[in-house]
C-alpha cells in the first residue's frame, strides 16, 4: 500500500514541477532580455519525464522523475518594432517563440494528472482505513 502512495507522490511532484515550467513560459512569453541584461529573447522551458525504477510496486508499477528540464530550440519570433530598445539595425524585435494556446493545454493535462494522482492517495488511503476496519 504504502508503494503506491510513494508512486502518486512521484506523479504529483513531476506534475508540479511541469506547471511551474509552464508558468514560467507564460510568464516571460514578452521577455527581450535574458538574465544578463542581454537582448536575448527568454527560451521556452519543458519539463521531460522518465520512470523512476526506485520507487515500484511488487506488481511492476514504476513511479515517475524529472529527466531533464530542457530549453526551446525554437528560433524567436520577429515582430517588427523600429521605436523599441531591443530592435536590431532593421528594426525587428526578438520574442520568445511561446504558443499561448499549447501552454494552456499544456497546463490543463498537468492539472488533470494531479488531480488524477490525489485521487489515487485518497482511494488508496480509504482501502487501508477499509481493511483496518475489517481486520478489527
């Protein structure tokens, strides 16, 4: 019982960790500058996950980890922009290349995926309490 809590909560900290990378690309979808000062447009970040053989079940369930947090290679979308400090010689601004519509789909399955895992807890939590009931 206690290796599939320990599975719900790998899922809910992977979960977690994708919707903070995905706050941050909306967040920072009109950044011109890097963390430098730099006219760098900010690069889309995306959480990848694999299985976490660590933490399984005698049945062969495998919990989950962050594999990587991997940066866009995506080139910048170019916005025409003569007045603003950051064009270039021909007058076009940088932007990171984030789609609106994607992130939020994006986060909207991340939330379902941990919502999905809290319900696994609770179930779960509910057996034992079933079983201690039974048992005593």
């Amino acid at each position: 019982m206690f290796n599939s809590f320990d599975i719900s909560t790998s899922g809910l900290v992977a979960q977690r960790m994708r919707l903070n990378a995905i706050s941050s690309n909306l967040a920072n979808m009109s950044t011109t500058r890097d963390e430098f000062g730099q006219a760098q447009p900010y690069r889309p970040r995306h959480v990848i996950f694999q299985t976490d053989t660590d933490v399984s079940t005698p049945s062969g369930g495998v919990g989950v980890k962050i594999g990587s947090v991997e940066m866009s290679t995506k080139p910048p979308l170019m916005k025409y922009q003569p007045g603003h400090p950051d064009a270039d010689t021909e007058g076009y601004v940088r932007y990171p290349n984030v789609d609106m519509t994607t992130e939020m789909v994006d986060a909207m399955q991340a939330t379902r995926a941990y919502e999905a895992n809290i319900g696994v807890i609770e179930i779960t939590k509910d057996f034992g309490q079933q079983s201690l009931r039974i048992i005593a």
